[in-house]
C-alpha cells in the first residue's frame, strides 16, 4: 500500500472513532477517479439506511459525465432526497480520509443546500 493510501486510512479511523462516540447517522463519501459513492450508515455501523452513487441508472442518464463535480453535486442531492424519505434530517459527515475538497465539497454543499444539516 502506498504511504498515500496509508495516511488516508489513518485520518479515516480517527475521524469515524469521533463520528462513533457521537452517536450520529454517518454520511460516508468514497470517490474513485470515474465516480463517486454516498451512503448512510446507521450509528452502530451496522446496516445503510440509504446509498446513491454516479453508478445509480436514473442519474447516470441525465449526466455528461461521471468523475465531475457536477456528478458529485448531484449526488449529493440524490441522498439527501433519500435521507429524508428514511426520516434522517442530521448526519455526521464521514469524508474518509479525503480532502474537503473538488468533488467532495460538491456533494457535502449539495447535500446541505438540499436540506440535510451536518
């Protein structure tokens, strides 16, 4: 594994460890270079409550591409649509390990902007 990936993981834990103790609905952000995957986990950590990703048929349809920041921001709406229609309203934003920044900023502002408060 590269020291890249090795200090991502390491603010990873610290960061989940923090949102564990507090008790809150996690929103977990995973990005690759051709997309970008949202989901809701339950505070124990043991099941999702809601996803959504580029992958999803309906939103891949009407984007021009997927490793954008439009896609990101899209995404960030499409799970905030679905954290509400669960009865999720606050969440504790997961950005595991990556920079609060480019497609991630995207998605957390979208999904703020679309009603979710974290």
């Amino acid at each position: 594994m590269a020291e890249k990936d090795k200090s991502r993981l390491r603010r990873t834990r610290s960061t989940r460890a923090r949102i564990r103790a507090s008790g809150k609905v996690r929103l977990c952000v995973h990005r690759t270079p051709r997309h970008i995957y949202a989901q809701l986990i339950s505070p124990t950590g043991d099941s999702t409550l809601a996803c959504a990703s580029t992958l999803d048929k309906d939103l891949r349809q009407t984007l021009a591409g997927t490793g954008n920041i439009a896609a990101a921001a899209e995404v960030g709406r499409l799970i905030a649509e679905r954290a509400r229609s669960v009865g999720v309203e606050v969440v504790a934003f997961d950005r595991s390990g990556y920079r609060y920044h480019g497609r991630v900023r995207a998605l957390a502002e979208a999904a703020r902007e679309a009603g979710l408060k974290f």
